[in-house]
C-alpha cells in the first residue's frame, strides 16, 4: 500500500500544479481580457468624440449652408424690389408735365453746351422741343422723355434722357433707398 499513496500524492501533487496552472491561466486570461476592453473602450470613446466632432462640423457646415441660401435669397427678393421700384419711377417720368421739364433742361443745355448744334428727342416731345429752342432738331429718339445734345462735330454730347437722370440719381441715391425700403 506505500506505492499506492506515492501514487494518489503524485496524483494530488499533479491536480494541485493542474489546478495552480487553470488558476494563473484564469487571471492571466482575466487580465488581458481587461486590457482589451479597457483599449476597446479607449478606441470606443476616441471614435466617440471624433464622430460627435465631425457631426458638429457637418451641423456648422449645414447651418452657414441654409444661412447663405437664406441671405441669397433675402438679396435676390430685395434686388426685385428695387427693380421694380426703379421700373415705377421711370413710369412716374414718363407721365409728368414734359414742357416744364424740357424747358428746365433746355437751360442747363445753354450753360453746359452753348455750340449745341443738334437736339434729339422722343416723339412725343418734338413739338415742345422745337418750340422751346432754336437749336436744330436732329431726330427722334426711343427715350421716355428727355433730350440729348451734341455740338457740329458730334464729339460732345450732353445726355439728359429721363433714364440717364433717373439712373444717376438712383445710383447716388441707392443705399438710402434700399435702407429705407428694408429697414
């Protein structure tokens, strides 16, 4: 019976060592089990943030989008208004007391450009045209009211169409209107 407790100790011994090495094996593998998912949710939290940072810029880059679309479209409403503004002046032009007016101008012709040699205006006008001056009638124009003179070698002209007042004055004027109108 000797050998068979050197055998059932050698037995014991061996399940002892079997189960000291599962148990190392166990911790060992617990271990680097919590490396991996401590790295895994290192990884996890770093595309976390970059992802939650490109949703941010995506956002930012969406929302100066539809600010830009929205300014556009805002200045492209402003810029019809204007137009047509512009349009309804030039209308109102057409429809005031052409005689005054050309006779007005006429004057500024005077000190402007004495040597006139031509005068040219809409059709409608002519008549008043040629009673208010002596300066040679040289044609009609397709203007909504107005005059343009030239001297003899018709290198000099003087424009005084209503639309090249009305744009003069509107582009000086411009800023105060569209203030005005969107203010």
């Amino acid at each position: 019976m000797g050998l068979e407790k050197v055998i059932e100790n050698i037995q014991n011994e061996g399940k002892e060592k079997i189960n000291s090495i599962l148990h190392d094996a166990e911790s060992q593998a617990a271990q680097i089990l919590q490396m991996k998912q401590k790295t895994i949710d290192e990884n996890a939290e770093k595309k976390r943030q970059e992802l939650e940072k490109h949703i941010n810029l995506l956002k930012t880059q969406e929302e100066s989008s539809v600010e830009i679309e929205v300014k556009k479209i805002r200045l492209n409403a402003e810029k019809d208004i204007l137009n047509q503004t512009y349009q309804e002046c030039l209308t109102a032009l057409a429809t005031l007391s052409h005689e005054k007016i050309l006779s007005f101008l006429l004057k500024k012709v005077q000190q402007e450009l004495p040597q006139a040699a031509f005068i040219y205006s809409n059709k409608r006008d002519e008549a008043i045209v040629r009673s208010l001056t002596t300066i040679p009638y040289g044609g009609s124009i397709e203007v909504i009211g107005g005059i343009i003179v030239e001297n003899e070698e018709k290198n000099l002209k003087v424009d005084y169409r209503y639309e090249t007042i009305a744009e003069l004055v509107w582009d000086q004027s411009l800023k105060e209107i569209a203030k005005k109108l969107f203010s």
